[in-house]
C-alpha cells in the first residue's frame, strides 16, 4: 500500500504538464513585451473561459463534455 505522504507529495503528471505550459505561456509572452497588467488581464481572460466551459458539466469525472 502506497503511503499518503508519497502520493501528496508528488505532483501528477497532468499538474506538472500544466504548470510546464503555464511557465512556457509566460515567457513567451513576457519575451513578446506584454506588461504583468497585460498578464494579468490574460490570465482573467482565461479563467473566464475555463468557467464558463464547465458551466452545465458538472456529470460525473470521465463523463461527455462540451467543446466550442
């Protein structure tokens, strides 16, 4: 049996994907001389579109989702 210290210690490797991607965004886009307000705006931006994404998907992990 796996101890719960171990596996809450570990990031999954959809955590680390995504915190990868996260870093790379900002770079890029820090590089390409968007300002932190600018960021900051982006990523609101992107929270937003998350949120309404999953409004009405709230069925089971695994279950049908919607895609615009």
């Amino acid at each position: 049996m796996a101890s719960t210290w171990a596996s809450a210690s570990a990031p999954s490797p959809d955590a680390r994907g995504a915190r990868i991607l996260a870093k790379t965004v900002y770079r890029e886009l820090r590089e390409n001389g968007l300002r932190h307000e600018d960021l900051i705006a982006f990523a609101a931006e992107m929270i937003g579109l998350v949120a309404s994404g999953m409004k009405g998907t709230e069925a089971a992990p695994g279950g049908p989702t919607s895609r615009t």
